[in-house]
C-alpha cells in the first residue's frame, strides 16, 4: 500500500512518540504498512557515533584550520618562500669567517615594490676579536651615502678616522642603513643587531618617517596604528604571513589598474615619488600627528632595548637644505601661513642682513612644507627629549653644519637638493660623529690629542674619483628630473638630455643603466685605461677609491701598491702593502715589503717579508735573489749560497746572481781558512 506524502510526513513527525499500532490506528492503515515505512527510515538515517568519537570530533574539528596552516608554513618554510630575510648572513666563502648584511633584508617592508633597496656591503668577523670596539649605524639613505656610493658614507669616513686614532684596536663600523625606511626598520634591526655585541649604535634617522616604508602616508603603509604595524614586524617571520601579504599586495596593484585603466607603478618613476601617497599633509594634522606618534614611539623603544643590553647610542640631529630649497607644496591655513610666504620672507630678512631672523623663517618654511620629505625642528625636539630620557648624548650636526655654512643658513653648499649632503657634507657628518664620540670619552677615555689628522685633510685624502662625483650627481640629475623637482605630467628627461663627453662620465651612465656593472667595475677600468697610458698616479687613485669602496679586499691595495711601485714611488706603496696584509696574506706583498725595507737598507726588517714570500712563491727569480742579497748583507752567507743555488736552478742566467754567487762563495771560502 503506498503511503500519501502526508501520511509520511506523520509518520517522520510522531514515529518517535507513537508506537506503529497507534500510527496506523490514527492514520487509518495497516501496521504492516506503518511497519514497512519506518524500516525504511530506518534505512536512511545515519549510524550513531559512539560518544568517545563525538568527542573525539569535538576536539579535532577546531584543530582542522591550525592544521592546514603549520602544514603550509612547514611546506612554504621547505620551499624557502620569500627567501632568508634574516639582517645578517655569512659573507661569501672567501670571507667565511664573516657575517654581511643581507641584500633582501628590505623585502620584510616592501611588497609593492618589484625592486628594493639593499644596505650597503660592511662585513665583520662572526667571532668578535678581544681587542674589536664594534659600531652599528642605523638609519636611511642619507646615512648609507646617498646618492654616492659606500666609499663616500659618513660611516665609512668615520672607520678611518678612528682606526687612525685607535691603530691597537679593531675598529669595526657597520652600516645598516638602507634608503625609504624609517624608524620602524630602525627598531625592527635594533634586536638583531644588539644579538652581534655592539660596543655603540649611531643613529642619523627621521626624515622619511612619513613616506619611508611603512610610514604615515607611504604606499608601503598598514595603516597609522603603531601597534598594528608593530605585530606585523612580530609576524613577518612566519612564510604563511608572507604569502598572504604579497598575495594582498598583488590582489592591491591588479585593482589599481583595473580602477585606473594601466598600472599605476610607472618603472620610469624614483622610488621616491612611487612610495608617496599623500602629498599635502600640513603641520598638525591628523597625517602629520601619525608620524610624529610613530617616531617619538619607536625612538623610545629603540633606547629602551639598547638600555636594557646596556649598549650606548649617539643619535644626531636632523639637517636639511632649508636655504635653498623652497617649500614643495604650500598649503594656505587659518592658524598658519603658507610655507612660501614665509620661505620669501625668509629671503628678503637675508638681503637686509638680519641673519638670525632669516634662519628662523627659512626653517619655519621647511616645517610648513605640506609634502613631508624633511622633518620638521619638532622631530629634532623629541630626538634631544628621548635622549635626555636615557641620558644619552645628541650630535649637534645643525651647529656643525650651520657653521660651515655662509652666515650660517644651511643650503646647496653642503646640499645636494632637498636633504642629501654632497661630499664635504658628509666628510663633516663623519667629523660631528668622531667629535662627539670624543667628548663623550667612546672606545677610551683617553684619546690621542695632537697626531691625527682633520678632516680637510681626510677628504682631500681620500679614495674618491670623478667617477664617484659623477655618478653621484647622475642619480641627483635622474631625481630632480622627476617628481616632486618637476611636474608628474612631464617624463623624466635627465638622461635623455645628457650627453657623456669623457670615459670617466660614460661609465657613470652605464653605472646606471646596466645591472651587471657597478661602481667597482667603472674604477677597474679606468685604472686599466690610466695604466695603458702609463699614467700610474692616476690608475693608483682609482684603486685608492676601490680600497674606500671594498675595504675587505686586499686586491685594491695589491692593485695600487703595484701602480706606485711602477710609478717608482716605493715608499708611498709600503703602507699599502701592509694594509692588504691585513686582508690576505700574498707573496706579492711580502715580496715587495721586504725588497723595499732591503732598499732602505733595513736589512734586518726586510728578511721575514722576503723568507715568507719565497715560502709562497718559490720559483721567483727575483725574489731568491733579493732574498740571497739580504742573507750575504746580515753575514748569514751560508743561506746566501743556498739561497743562490736554488735561483740557479730557477733561472741559470740570473743578471748579476753569478757575480753575487762568486762573492758569496769567495767569503765562505776565507772563513773556512783563517790566517790566509
């Protein structure tokens, strides 16, 4: 008998309250039928778990998700997704006992970026030596150089000079710095580079906390909540977050163009004017308060995590061109006036001579300008106050630079545009930090007083070319070329509109343009080029640059000793020789120390450096020749003759060894008969 939809909609309903006699009584049928569906029923319906795998599920099921993502981690952890973002890694084996910032480090803040900016190429030793005072620099692009290369950082300056002040110690300086970050990155290191047992942070930071990476108004930006951009510093070491990130920075460009119509990431485009979302941020407005919250924030915790290692920090001032740069983007305001009003009344006070009052309007200019590429005297203020908090010395780098500059307004005398030193900037940077670091009795309380060099002296001294002059203003030519110099409409024309007249300004284009050639490779080849011509001077200063540059390597200084000992100017190339001891022992070096002290009859000194040089290169004629000479003026004529029967059988037809041969022989043949 079929049953009627209704019938069967009963029967689900009440089957588990009536008994099937009284379901059929109700619905008028037979209890076989009623019998029959409920079997049916019974068919249908799942099995009962028992209650120890209900529990069982009830444990599990949250446990799902967690176990998909430690699966996910694990997998993207083996495929090493993203990379090694750790500060620092081993240096290459030719360096293994050393550790080198890592050149992916800024991939941690930047993922919208298909490029990034790399710190620069400082190494020290993994196993701290006991006589090393170790120095950590932080901070951004002025403090890594920009826009010159590492030779020219105020930090590589500074290493000179205090190696100079300290020649017992083992002066190490490591630069950290990296353009477009902020004080975020700065605290983000800080951990890292305390676990490397620092003797002293330096700090020159605070200009980019606005549109540096992770910044108030920067593309690179997670919002303006610190505590929000803090955790995800925390979780940036997990490979899961990574790919989520750059999951949503891609999902972030792809809406863009899709919105705007094309990519709005022009590759023609600084990173400076990529990374800038919000141009007008006046003083005290919400943007602005954001980033002075951020920095005042994260400078605290800075000194809070040195404090706590017990590790000193020498943070400087912030300077900046304020005399001549006018203000970006003037910005008209009810409490305030606008930056260019006031940037012109600036000029006319310094027209009339009122200089203190013109100082003080250019400044109040540059804290006005809307477009937030240079900090505002305010943020000088905190760096002074959280110093103060945990006394710890400012470097008063406005007054060093104030002073050096024509009635004291800071401008393109030391600036390169907006912020950026030029050479002599950064020579005094270096200068205001070694000053400091004295004052406040750094390394030791007792520094040599009368036998060091200034820093005019230093720069006009230095491992610099006009290859690194030029290439340095190439990069500010390409940045003023664009945004904010120039309108957005317009392209960027700078090297469009450059035209090389010499080698030296070529290869700071190709600089530029080729991946695959560098700075190190331009002065290679100009000192090629000078060594051709015989203009060894010349060839020695490229090298002299590239000891600036690569000071780890011994090969410049093997290079430029060998470009002054062609030059025959032996006694500048001594020196040299014994830095790149220093680095590497060679048999070239040895070779020619020791011939050198043999020439300025310092017979004595000269014999390890040449013993040690035949040990490494024992089939120089020249060498054993010099060396036998050696032996036969200290009287030792015995090595003198074994000496000169192995050049024999180097080279039989030695100049001059058969004559030094005869007299050698000749004096050992009068010792063995005495009284002849």
């Amino acid at each position: 008998m079929t049953l009627s939809p209704k019938q069967q909609d009963y029967i689900r309903k009440h089957r588990g309250e009536k008994s099937p006699e009284a379901l059929a009584k109700h619905l008028k049928l037979s209890a076989d039928a009623v019998e029959a569906f409920c079997r049916e029923l019974d068919r249908e319906k799942p099995a009962e778990l028992d209650p120890r795998t209900k529990r069982l599920l009830t444990i599990l099921t949250p446990l799902i998700p967690i176990l998909f993502f430690l699966l996910l981690e694990g997998g993207l952890q083996v495929f090493d997704y993203g990379g090694n973002l750790d500060l620092f890694i081993s240096a290459p084996d030719e360096y293994a006992e050393y550790y080198m910032c890592n050149p992916r480090v800024t991939r941690r803040y930047f993922f919208m970026q298909a490029s990034t900016p790399t710190p620069p190429n400082d190494i020290f030793r993994k196993k701290k030596a006991d006589n090393a005072y170790r120095i950590f620099v932080l901070g951004g692009s002025t403090t890594a150089g920009y826009p010159y290369e590492h030779n020219l950082m105020f930090s590589r300056i500074l290493a000179k000079r205090l190696q100079d002040a300290f020649p017992e110690r083992e002066i190490e300086v490591v630069n950290v710095a990296t353009a477009a970050i902020n004080s975020y990155t700065v605290l983000d290191f800080t951990d890292e580079v305390l676990d490397q047992q620092p003797d002293a942070l330096l700090i020159y930071a605070g200009h980019n906390e606005f549109y540096g990476a992770l910044g108030a108004a920067s593309l690179e930006n997670l919002g303006r909540y610190r505590w929000f951009t803090k955790t995800y510093l925390e979780l940036k070491g997990f490979k899961t977050f990574l790919l989520m990130r750059d999951a949503i920075g891609w999902l972030r460009k792809k809406m863009t163009e899709m919105t705007q119509g094309s990519s709005p990431y022009d590759p023609s485009a600084t990173l400076m004017e990529r990374l800038v979302v919000e141009q007008q941020i006046p003083l005290g407005s919400e943007t602005y308060l954001a980033g002075r919250a951020q920095f005042e924030g994260n400078l605290r915790d800075i000194f809070a995590l040195a404090k706590e290692a017990g590790v000193p920090v020498l943070i400087s001032e912030l300077v900046s061109n304020v005399r001549d740069m006018a203000p970006f983007i003037s910005v008209p305001g009810e409490e305030q006036p606008e930056a260019r009003t006031v940037f012109l009344e600036a000029r006319e006070k310094e027209e009339t001579g009122d200089f203190d009052a013109a100082r003080e309007a250019y400044y109040l200019a540059k804290d006005l300008d809307a477009l937030r590429f240079r900090a505002t005297e305010e943020f000088n203020g905190l760096i002074h106050g959280i110093a103060g908090e945990f006394n710890s010395p400012v470097v008063p780098m406005k007054r060093y630079f104030q002073e050096a500059s024509p009635n004291g307004l800071l401008g393109n005398n030391l600036m390169l545009e907006h912020l950026h030193p030029n050479i002599s900037g950064y020579f005094l940077m270096a200068e205001a930090f070694f000053q400091s670091m004295r004052e406040q009795s750094m390394i030791s309380p007792n520094w040599p007083v009368g036998r060091l060099s200034n820093s005019a002296d230093y720069q006009r001294n230095w491992g610099k070319t006009a290859v690194d002059s030029l290439y340095g203003d190439l990069r500010i030519r390409i940045l003023k070329g664009g945004w904010p110099f120039k309108p957005k409409s317009e392209p960027n024309r700078a090297l469009l509109d450059y035209r090389p007249t010499t080698l030296a300004e070529s290869l700071a284009v190709r600089v530029w343009q080729d991946d695959t050639f560098n700075l190190e490779r331009a002065h290679v080849e100009l000192a090629n080029h000078y060594e051709k011509k015989r203009d060894y001077d010349a060839a020695f200063e490229e090298y002299k640059a590239l000891m600036a540059l690569t000071p780890y390597n011994s090969s410049p200084f093997l290079r430029g000793a060998d470009m002054l000992i062609k030059g025959q100017r032996f006694n500048q190339a001594l020196p040299v020789l014994r830095e790149s001891l220093k680095r590497e022992e060679s048999a070239f070096a040895n070779k020619w120390i020791g011939t050198i002290l043999l020439n300025n009859n310092r017979i004595q000194q000269s014999l390890p450096f040449l013993e040690k040089a035949v040990k490494m290169a024992g089939d120089d004629p020249q060498l054993l020749y010099n060396l036998s000479g050696a032996y036969a003026l200290d009287q030792q004529f015995e090595k003198a003759l074994e000496t000169l029967n192995l050049l024999f059988r180097v080279d039989p037809n030695f100049p001059e060894a058969a004559l030094l041969k005869r007299q050698v022989e000749q004096v050992l043949m009068e010792q063995r008969t005495p009284g002849q």
